[in-house]
C-alpha cells in the first residue's frame, strides 16, 4: 500500500488498523465539532422567539446535534464501526 498524500492507493487492500484509524480520526472529529455545538447551544439566548434573529444557528444546531447523537448512541449499542483492530475487538 502506496500513501499518495490523499490517502491509499486502494481502499481493498487497506489492513485493519489502517481502517481503524480512519474510523478513529472520523470519529474525533466528529466528536470536536458536536463539542463545538454543545458549547454554542449553552451559550444561546433564551428569549421569547419574536426576539430572537431570524438567521441564529441553534435550531440547526439543535438538530444537527440530535442526529449525531442517535448515530453515535446506535453505533455505540450496536458495536457498528468496530473494524476488529481496536480495544473493542
């Protein structure tokens, strides 16, 4: 397997810990950005809607977050991603 500064060659021919870490990678960085969000959602006015800006990011946010969430909860009780070559194999 070739790095090519974009990633491999083939994705077939990748080992198990190679799919690991682009799992892992995947995943941190989804975790930091549903931080992110978290930290602009606690930081949210709460004000009467006829207040609030009509372009505020929170409902987006809010769902957003949601949806990450679910996944994360689904793919948590489910094992879903675990490609074998980590703690969890």
């Amino acid at each position: 397997m070739r790095w090519t500064g974009h990633g491999t060659e083939s994705a077939e021919s990748e080992s198990a810990e190679v799919r690991a870490l682009r799992f892992a990678t995947a995943t941190a960085t989804a975790a930091a950005a549903a931080a992110a969000m978290v930290r602009q959602l606690l930081t949210d006015a709460v004000l009467p809607g006829e207040l609030l800006p009509a372009d505020r990011p929170a409902p987006t946010l809010r769902a957003t977050y949601t949806g990450y969430r679910s996944e994360l909860t689904e793919a948590v009780r489910t094992g879903h991603g675990n490609t074998g070559a980590g703690p969890c194999a």
